[in-house]
C-alpha cells in the first residue's frame, strides 16, 4: 500500500491499484468473455442474495430466524418506498427495483471485506445498470401513454415565452440521467475505498499510524453507512424517474 521511495524518504502510493480489473486465470488481457475479478464479486454478491432472499426464506415461521427478518425487513421497505415515491400503479416493477437495490447494497458491502474487489466502483457496472433504468422508464413511458409522455418535457404553468427554452433544459436533463446516476454510484464507492487506502498507506509510518488506525476506523464506519446510502439513492432514484413516466405531466 505505501513503500518507500528509492530516493529519498517520501511514500509512494497507489490508491487506484485497488480497482483494477484482472483476469482470474492468466495474465493476459481482459476481453468481453474473460472472467475477472469484477466477474467473480459480482456472482458473489448473486449467491448470497439468493442465499438469503431464497434459501433464508424457504422455512418461513411466524417466529422469523435472522434470515427471514431480515429478507423481510428488506422487502418492506422497498416496497413502501416503490408504493410511496412512484404510486401505487408501480408496484408491479417492485420485483426488478427490489433486485437492482440488493444487487448494489450487496455489492457495496462486499467490497467493504479486506482484499476483495468492489463492483460499484467501475463505471462499466453502474453504467449498464443506470442505463437499464433510463431504457426500461423510457420504454414504459411510452408505452403506458403514447405520445403524451412527450409532456413531461413541457412545462405548461410556466409563462407561454419561457416554454420552450424550459423544454430544451428538460430534455437535455432527462438524457443526462443516466450520467449523473452512475457517477454518483461509481464516484462515492470509489472516492471512500481511496481514501481508506491512503490512510492505510501512513499506518507504515510509526509516528502517525494510531492517527491512521483511527482514521482508517472513522472512514471505514463511514463507508458501511454509505454503501447502504448509495444502494437507497439509486434505488429512489429509479423510482422517481418510473413516477415521471407513468405520470409525465407537468
């Protein structure tokens, strides 16, 4: 993490070295079908979700076990927040905005384990998963009210001279969506594990690794509150941008 430069006594740091993506077998190079580091995290996170949404549920009780309180807890929640942001007719996409919150929150806790490798924090993951909301909200835009989804882009209790220019600030804003939702994915997730590896880096120093432990300590606290942030703001994000599609009118 830290090691001495061979001139002089400054530290070297990489702090990126943590996210680069490698190939599981072999050192050649990273293709559209080689399974990497990214790929095995990724099925990881998979299995234990199915591990506790499935198998942790399959002997339900009126007692719960730990599992099932806590398949629940999470189902409950979800679907308050689906219900509540984006109405009562988006329930049924509760099953896909239920996966997209597990896949993200799972995978920003598991990237939180000494020496594993945290997905959320390529853009080539949160990309396609912002992507595939910004398609699907689009699509069922379109599909639920035809033409008239058009009239999310038209603000008509603005006055009748400013209409236009707010149309073109709208569209531009919807297809900036899917940027902006996974830079503030990718970017928060990677910025924290920078962080702590910085500070893992002066812990070599004698002087002032107990400020180090310390800080690594604060950021490492920090970052589990924030991996269940992220997942949470993405998640009522999507839900937001589902509710402008079933009721595009300003």
């Amino acid at each position: 993490m830290a090691t001495e430069a061979k001139e002089g006594t400054g530290l070297v740091f990489h702090p990126m070295d943590q996210f680069i993506v490698k190939p599981l077998f072999g050192d050649g190079a990273v293709g559209m079908f080689t399974i990497t580091n990214v790929t095995l995290w990724m099925f990881i996170a998979v299995l234990c979700i199915t591990g506790m949404m499935v198998l942790g549920t399959a002997r339900r009780a009126i007692v719960p076990s730990r599992s099932q309180s806590i398949a629940e807890l999470a189902y409950g929640f979800i679907y308050k927040m689906v219900e509540d942001v984006a109405g009562k007719d988006a329930v049924k996409f509760f099953p896909y905005i239920m996966t997209l919150f597990m896949f993200i929150v799972f995978s920003n806790f598991l990237g939180l384990i000494p020496m594993s490798f945290t997905t959320t924090s390529h853009f080539a993951v949160t990309v396609v998963l912002a992507l595939a909301v910004f398609l699907t909200v689009t699509a069922v835009g379109f599909a639920k009210n035809g033409l008239s989804f058009l009239g999310l882009f038209w603000v008509s209790s603005a006055p009748a001279a400013l209409r236009p220019i707010l149309a073109i600030i709208e569209l531009i804003s919807y297809f900036v969506r899917p940027v902006s939702h996974s830079i503030r994915l990718a970017g928060n997730v990677m910025a924290g594990h920078a962080v702590i590896k910085v500070f893992a880096g002066f812990a070599a120093l004698a002087a002032v690794a107990p400020v180090s432990i310390l800080a690594i300590t604060a950021m490492y606290g920090l970052e589990v509150l924030v991996a269940f942030i992220q997942a949470y703001v993405f998640t009522i994000l999507t839900c937001v941008y589902l509710k402008d599609a079933l009721h595009p009118s300003h």
